[in-house]
C-alpha cells in the first residue's frame, strides 16, 4: 500500500443474497485529503462507508485503511478512525464533560490526555460556561460541532463523517466546515457524505456513487469541466438521474 | 366497522411478521410447561434416608424394608452409631436419618423413652417438614397393623392430603404457570405494541385522521387476546396429557374465568403503554413490575399465608394471586362459580378500573 | 386563505425559551408555503399545532375556518399529514400501507387516484416490497401518497426531503407542483434554503420567529446591500486573506466561490478588491457582482 493513501479499495464488493450494494469500486484517499463520497440514497453509499469502518465484512475485493485490512484487522482499523453521524452523536442526557470522558475512555486515552483534550476542547468552542449543562440543551448546531471536536479527541487519522450538517442552519454549517478545514491541514484525512452539493466543493476530491459503482471521481473541478457543468449540483443531477436503482 | 376490521387485520400482520416475537409468544408457555412441569420439582421421591437400628428385631427390620419399598424413599445405609447420622448429612448422603432405639417394636414393655426419633436436614424446610410427616405416617401405619388394640390413650394424627394425596407438584405449577405466562405476554405485548406506534411516529398521523383514537387501542388487543386464548389452550393440553392434571371440574367455566384473566391482563397492558414513551421502558416495568410479584405473591412458589402481614396485603393487589386461586379450585378442586365469585369479582373491578384509567389518561393529542 | 396562523406561541418547559414565540402566517388554495430555517426553529412545533395535535399557549390556528383546539376532529379528516422521518408501517409492503391509509380515511385506493397517479407510478413496481426496506427517496414518495390519499385540502409536510438525495428531492418538489392545480393549500418545511425559490411564497423561520414573508423573488429583492462572488486557486487561503481587508464586511464560502459584502457601497472599493489579493500572493482571480440567493438573505438577516 502506498504510504501516501490513507485508503485504498480494488474492486470492493458487498452483497446481500443476490442483491449486489457495493459493486466493484477502488479508489484511493490521500492523507489530509478532504473526500466526498456522494451518492443518492440506496447507491451504496453507507454500506461502502461500513465497509470502511470496519464494521462490515466484505464479500470479496480488497480495502486496507490507515494500513489494516479489513478483513483481518478490523479492530485496528476502529481504534485510528473516528466517526460521526447526524443520527448519533452524543448521548442527550450526559452532560458535555461527562460525554467527553465517556468517548475519551472508549478511543483509549488515559485520564491526563482525556482532561487536556477536553478542556482545550471546550475553549476552543467557547463553551466553558456550558460545560456542566446536558447536551439535550444545546441547540443542534452545537451538538453538531461538539460532537465533531470529540470524535477528533483521539487525534485518528481518519474521520469518517456520515450527513454531519444535516439540518443544521447555514452559518453554522460554514463554521463546521471551517473545523473541517482545519483539521485536514493538521494532518488528519476526512470522508465525508453530505446532499449538499456546495459542501461537495469544499472537498478536495468527491467520488459519486450510483447502482452501487462509482460513477465519476476526481476534484470537483475536473468533475465539472468533464461534464459541462455549471456547478456539483449539475453533476450530481447528470450522473444520479441515470440510475437505475431508485428503489 | 370496515375501519376497525382493517386495523386488526393490520395488527394481525405485525404480530406475524415478527418471527422472533412470535417464537417468544409461542414458545415460552411451552418451555415454561415442560420446565416446571418435568425439571423443577419440589417433590421428595427417593428422598435419601439413613437408618440407625439399635433394636435389630424384626419389628425393625419390616419397617425398614416398608420405608425402603416406598417411592418416596431410598434407605442408604443401615448403621448402629447415631455419630453416623452427622456424618451423612455432612457428606449429603442423606437427607433425613430414623433412629430406632433398642426398645423399638417390643409390644409388652412400656418404653421410657422414644422408641423412635426422625431427624431431618431442614435446610430445605419445605422438604423436611413433608418427609417428616411422611415417615410418621408410614411408622404409625406400620405400628397399628400389628397390634389390634392401639394403645391407650392415644391421640392419633390422620394426616391426608387432600385432593393432591400424592403431592404432585405439577397441580401447584400449572396454574402458577398458566397466570405467569398469560400475564407477561398480554401486558408486555400490548404494551410495547402501542408504545411501538408512538415511537415509529404512525401514531401521530392516526390521530390526525378521522379514526377515532379509541379504536386503536381495541384493535391492538385482539390479536393479543387470540393468541393468548390459543396459548391457554395449549397449556391446558400439554398440562392434561403430558403432566396428568385433573380438570375437574367445569371446562366451560375455566376458559371464562381465563378469558377474564386475560382481559385484566391486557388492560394492565393498555395502562402501561399509556404512561410510557419508549418500547423498552414499556418492556421493562412489564418485566419487573409484572413477573416478580407474579412469581413472588401470587402463592404458587411461595405459600402467602407464611408471608408478613404488609406482603399478604400486597399480594392481594396482584391479579395474579386471584387467579391462581380460581385455576386450582375449578381444576384441582372441582369447585364451581359460587365458590369462587369473590375471586371473580375481584377481577372484574380489577379490569375495569385499568380499562378506565386508560380511558381517562388516553390523550387524543401529543401533549 | 385555507390556513391561518395568529400569533402563535408555545413553549415546552417552564424557563426555557419558546419554541414558537407569536408566528403568524396563512396559506391559500393551491399555494405552496415554504417554512424555511434549521432545525430546532420551531417548524416543527408550528405544524403539530395546525395538526390538532398540541395546543397552543396562545394565539389561533385555523384550517378551512375551524378552530385547531374546539373543532379538531373537523379538522383532522381534511388534513393530508406527513411528520419528519416518514412514518410507515416497516413491516408492511406499499400497497399494504397505502390501503390502510385509505380505509383509515374512509376511502379506497381507486377513488383518488388520478392525485397520486404520478406519484405511485414510480412506487408501483414495488408494491410488494415492504416499506422499511425501501430507499429514503421512495420511502417518502409513499408518505406522500398515504398523505394524499383522501384528497385533503390542506397537505402539511414536516421537513419531508431532509436526508432525502438532490435528485429525489427535485422529483419531490416537480410532485407538489402538480397538485397546486387540485386547489389543495401546501404547507412545507425545509432546512434546504434552495428548495426556498420553488414555494410561492416563503417565511425565514429561526428561534421561534419568523424573520420575512414574502415571495421568493421579493425576498432576495429585499437584500439590502451589494453581493459578490470571488473564487481563486487558493480558496480556503482566500476567504482567510479576504476576511483580513478592512473594507469587507462579511465573506461566507458558498461551495465554489466565496460571497462577500462591502461596508461601504463604493464601486471603488469594491474594484481594489483583487488587487489587494494578488498582492497577497492570490491568483487565477475571478470577482463579480451576483444577485443574491435565499440562502444569503437568510444569513444576512440573521447577523443583521
């Protein structure tokens, strides 16, 4: 595996009975790379992203991530990723340090990493007047940033963001995608799945699935001199209105 | 009409859709039959009991040979220092000793002290206290069939096991079994199932429909009642045939009083499902709140009478103590209706006032 | 006006702010009105009050002329209602659900067809597949149709396109075009600010307000200052630059470029701009003025 990737697929496949999700798909994610993956609902999407994770076993194919396999070393994989979703996050009726110790101990750090991390957390979003306060009572655009700082508390190498600005208002969206920014620029590479097509061009390079392929990647740049587009959303529309699979 | 024959069709579909529940639903009366029934017993057959024989005459000797041949108890040894007994029971190699003293079975003398004593590991009281009055039995029967006078002045015990004379613990199980099992799947089921609804976020739209509300809450418990009744019928098969219950008395007046019984069930269940939000906490006050007390006081396990005054009154409160009650008198005992109307009346007031709590506290909206 | 909103207010728990504090808003027939703002602004609470399904603290909600709280039961048979997260039977196929929705009503699948026709032509060749194993964009095409079943008047849709893909969504919208010419009154929520420009008309919703309520067009008429769009080679080095220049008052990355405003409304000013920035090491530079989006009148009035 190139040193240089983070991720590296070749011909990933999952399948369900007789039903084929991922089919067939290789890619590569650099270091510090932002990447998005994007595709509509049913294209594959969460099940490639599984995959990834180490949460689900391949059918056939090769994927090694931050360079474990994912098929023998799965576990390792879970312990240099991070992960958030717009579903789940953090736990509502924890307060914010509380849900900061709790995830500190899950990635394995020691209480004195786990009290600098998360103090230097809470400065860094200003929330040190809430820090005793149930996340239940922050609003959702908070929550969105709070749990993104602590899914990056163990400093992994990758992190995996699954819809992470889902209904969350504009300002507070650019704010995440700031923290995002940031982030990519120490180091640490992100994958990202979103449906807004101008978080897609924030990213360095975007991979659009559709019918369980990869239909088009590369910068969004590329993407849309390729396709005569005005913007990703075009490009989107193109290659999505083409697919089959709209079950 | 139309409206609600759809919705318990629907119901219907949920229920069988569900493979896993539906193994719970079907399974558990059974596992649980076939457990209590067969595995758990509380019976004292070839109970272990060791015997010092200091007479060594044939008057011990018949009666050892007796005690030996009753089912109910395996002679493991025959010894002659009482030091003996201490030992068995330390090395549980008897559950009970019978010491016959040298004076034991002369008819002519007159003996100053016991002839026999009965010693028993009362670790298990409930055990030791049957095997003793056993044996009793079984000597005093052995001690009048030989001398034709009895003594005099003697007062005789005739202990009798009514309506159980074997003491099969099977007649105290099944009824225990049938309230539990009934009980857990009517209040656990119906209320996760209308829980489910709020959760899943179609209650919501029913509301905003012209159906009135009410008929949700009807046609979630049919389904439940149907496999409930098909569930009793079960048990009652696998108890007749499998574990040799009686059904003595009415068949017809059984199957009322468990539909009752079911009944009071279900609307314990709507009233749960009323005051909770999620599936699990719906689950979990059905589980502790229901079969602990289930198990604890309706007096199957435990008899109630030996309870503390505060937990009898308890008891009281748990329909399930009322019912076993009435599954023993009408299948054990071979009681009718006017024996047990209280129970049934109890019951009754029971039912209605979880179905109108629930009435009351059924909100037509989401606040 | 099929819907009217008066001053409604609400809050949940005694101290914490109101969900909704005095919204007042009405829908006609066959408009579509589009509650536009993140979550947590009080979309949702405003549509459960015109469901019948929470009464207010104060203030009215009328549909068709009856009373949210006296005549609910009026309403609730003339309502088409979808709550967020399509709520299905998982456990049933699309035909299933969809026939007990209509017998729900009082009615059945064939007798309004021709509404939903559209619609279930695209669902039809999965009517046998049960709900929970359908892909979100077809989960909410049924939603739509269990809603519509019944020919409602008023069709209320709670955020039905969140988590929904760009391409469902836009099919969505092309939908409830359509059935504006049924005369039925549409009220829509949505954090999406692009879906803004297909309603007829809009409200910025946030903390429980309503910030403007207005058509689309009249909206981003409305935006009160000079809007322009930059990009560069170097974009996340260019907002940082950009936001240094004293003369720029706000500058937000807009996908692939970044909109700034002035605080003054100099054309000179405005001019200097890249010059400024290929001193500063910038280039490929590409600046002009743009007419401004919802998205931008949303984030202006709320840092204004």
């Amino acid at each position: 595996m190139n040193t240089e990737n983070i991720i590296e697929t070749r011909d990933l496949v999952k399948r369900f009975g007789d039903f084929t999700a991922v089919d067939h798909i290789t890619f590569q994610v650099r270091r510090g790379e932002i990447f998005g993956f994007l595709g509509a609902n049913g294209a594959g999407k969460s099940t490639a992203m599984r995959m990834l994770c180490g949460l689900s076993r391949p059918t056939s194919g090769a994927a090694v991530v931050g360079g474990y396999d994912v098929y023998s070393e799965a576990e390792k994989i879970k312990s240099i990723i991070g992960y958030m979703s717009q579903k789940f996050s953090l736990y509502e009726d924890l307060t914010i340090a509380e849900n900061i110790e709790f995830y500190g101990g899950i990635y394995g750090l020691k209480r004195g990493e786990i009290k600098k991390a998360g103090s230097e957390l809470i400065h860094r979003l200003g929330l040190e007047k809430e820090a005793g306060k149930q996340v239940s009572f922050l609003p959702l655009g908070w929550k969105q940033k709070l749990a993104f700082s602590v899914a990056i508390m163990h400093r992994p190498a990758i992190i995996f963001l699954d819809e992470p600005t889902g209904g969350v208002d504009p300002i507070t969206r650019r704010q995440f995608w700031e923290m995002i920014y940031d982030v990519a620029e120490s180091g640490t590479s992100v994958f990202v799945t979103t449906h807004y097509m101008d978080e897609a061009e924030y990213c360095n390079r975007v991979s659009i699935m559709v019918d369980g392929k990869i239909a088009a990647l590369g910068s969004p740049e590329e993407l849309k001199s390729d396709m005569h587009a005005r913007d990703m959303d075009e490009v989107f529309y193109i290659l999505a209105r083409g697919a089959k699979r709209m079950e | 009409m139309h409206q609600i024959r759809a919705f318990i069709l629907k119901e219907f579909k949920h229920v069988f859709r569900d493979r896993k529940t539906l193994l719970l639903l079907f399974g558990m009366p059974v596992v649980q039959i076939i457990l209590f029934g067969f595995a758990i017993t509380n019976e004292i057959k070839n109970s272990r009991i060791i015997v010092i024989d200091q007479a060594r005459n044939i008057w011990s000797h018949r009666l050892i040979d007796k005690i030996d041949a009753n089912i109910y108890f395996d002679v493991t040894g025959i010894k002659n220092d009482p030091r003996e007994v201490v030992r068995a029971f330390r090395a549980n190699t008897a559950v009970a000793a019978l010491i016959l003293s040298p004076e034991f079975g002369s008819p002519d003398k007159l003996p100053d002290r016991a002839p026999y004593q009965i010693l028993t590991d009362a670790s298990d009281p409930n055990a030791a206290s049957l095997i003793t009055d056993y044996l009793s039995a079984i000597i005093v029967s052995e001690r009048t069939s030989e001398i034709n006078t009895p003594p005099p002045l003697q007062i005789g015990t005739d202990v009798r096991m009514l309506y159980n004379p074997s003491l099969k613990g099977a007649y105290n199980f099944v009824p225990g079994v049938m309230a539990l099992v009934l009980l857990l799947i009517c209040v656990m089921m119906t209320s996760i199932s209308i829980v489910r609804e709020k959760e899943l976020g179609t209650m919501e739209v029913l509301l905003v429909s012209p159906f009135k509300p009410v008929y949700v809450i009807i046609a979630k418990v049919i389904p439940y009642f149907v496999v409930s009744v098909i569930n009793l019928v079960v048990i009652l098969l696998l108890s007749v045939f499998m574990l040799d219950m009686p059904v003595k008395g009415n068949l017809l007046l059984l199957l009322a009083e468990s539909a009752l019984f079911i009944t009071t069930a279900l609307s314990l269940g709507l009233l749960i499902s009323n005051i909770t939000s999620s599936q699990q906490v719906a689950m979990l006050i059905s589980l502790m709140g229901m079969m602990l007390p289930t198990i604890l006081f309706s007096g199957f396990m435990f008899p109630i009478e030996n309870m503390p005054w505060p937990l009898q009154l308890i008891s009281n409160l748990v329909p399930s103590k009322w019912f076993y009650i009435i599954v023993r008198s009408i299948m054990i005992k071979g009681l009718g209706l006017l024996s047990i109307w209280k129970e049934t009346l109890i019951l009754l007031v029971m039912t209605l006032f979880f179905i109108g709590l629930s009435l009351k506290k059924f909100s037509v909206r989401l606040q | 006006m099929k819907v009217i909103v008066d001053n409604l207010v609400k809050s949940y728990a005694k101290g914490s702010p109101r969900a909704v504090d005095g919204v007042s808003f009405s829908v006609g027939a066959g408009e579509i009105f589009g509650l536009i703002g993140p979550d947590g602004a009080g979309k949702t609470s405003i549509f459960r009050m015109l469901a019948t399904l929470l009464i207010p603290d104060s203030g009215r909600a009328t549909v068709m002329g009856y009373d949210s709280v006296n005549d609910y039961r009026k309403i609730r048979s003339l309502l088409g209602y979808m709550p967020g997260r399509f709520s299905l039977y998982q456990d049933l196929t699309v035909e299933e659900n969809l026939r007990f929705f209509a017998t729900v009503f009082n009615t059945s699948i064939e007798e309004n067809y021709e509404l939903i026709r559209d619609i279930y032509i695209l669902l039809e060749p999965f009517k046998h597949r049960r709900a929970g194993k359908l892909s979100g964009g077809m989960k909410q095409k049924l939603a739509l149709c269990c809603a519509l079943i019944h020919k409602p008047e008023v069709l209320l849709l709670d955020e039905p396109t969140t988590g929904v893909d760009p391409v469902s969504r836009n099919e969505f919208w092309e939908m409830l075009d359509k059935l504006k010419s049924y005369g039925i009154a549409t009220l829509v929520s949505t954090p999406y600010m692009d879906e803004a420009v297909l309603c007829d008309r809009i409200g910025l919703i946030q903390h429980g307000r309503l910030l403007g309520i207005n058509t689309p067009a009249a909206v981003m008429a409305s935006f009160p200052r000079a809007l322009y769009a930059i990009r560069s080679r170097n974009m996340t080095g260019l907002l940082r630059d950009l936001k240094t220049i004293p003369v720029v008052r706000t500058a937000l990355a807009f996908g692939s470029s970044i909109h700034f405003t002035l605080r003054s409304e100099g054309e000179e000013d405005a001019a200097s701009i890249p010059g400024v920035l290929s001193r500063q090491g910038h280039e490929e530079i590409r600046m002009e003025k743009i007419d401004p989006s919802i998205e931008d009148c949303f984030i202006e009035i709320l840092a204004g």
